[in-house]
C-alpha cells in the first residue's frame, strides 16, 4: 500500500540585536603599524521565513519531495531576500 501525499507549511520570524566592534591594524612598508578602532555599532535585525513542501510516493519504496522557500532579513544597514526552490528523491530499505 503506498503513502499518503502530504503537503506541509511553515513559518518563522525572528529579531535580532547584536553589538559590533571593529579594529584594523595596517602594516606599512618598512614594518610600521597604523591602527583603526572604530566606535562599537548595534545593529538590529528581522527576518521571515515562508515555505512549502509536497511529498508524494512513486512506489512502495521510492518517493519524491519539492519545497519552495523564500527568507528575508532585513538588517540596519542590508536588506537580504533569498528563495530557494528544492526537490529530492528518497528510497526507504
């Protein structure tokens, strides 16, 4: 008797804080050093996660997935969108 198809949902949400110190040391021809020090930032950050996923068998044995996923952070400075499209094969002993 074969599965059963299934089709699931998902979502997340997220929001981030963080603190962000740089320093840079440069080194110069001749072996001298010039640092940089840059004031400590916070940044702050949200981000989304939405997918979807179908899975359905072929046989018995043998099964096939595909999912579609989309993420977006978006951060103080940076706005980020990513989607992602993925399928699978999967045989079970």
């Amino acid at each position: 008797m074969l599965a059963k198809e299934v089709l699931s949902f998902n979502f997340a949400f997220a929001r981030l804080e963080a603190d962000y110190n740089s320093k840079y040391t440069l080194r110069m021809e001749g072996g001298s050093t010039e640092g940089f020090e840059f004031d400590t930032t916070n940044l702050d950050a949200t981000g989304a996660t939405l997918g979807m996923k179908w899975r359905a068998p072929i046989t018995n044995n043998l099964s096939y997935s595909a999912s579609l996923s989309g993420y977006q952070y978006n951060f103080d400075i940076l706005k980020e969108t990513i989607i992602s499209l993925q399928a699978g094969l999967m045989y079970s002993f």
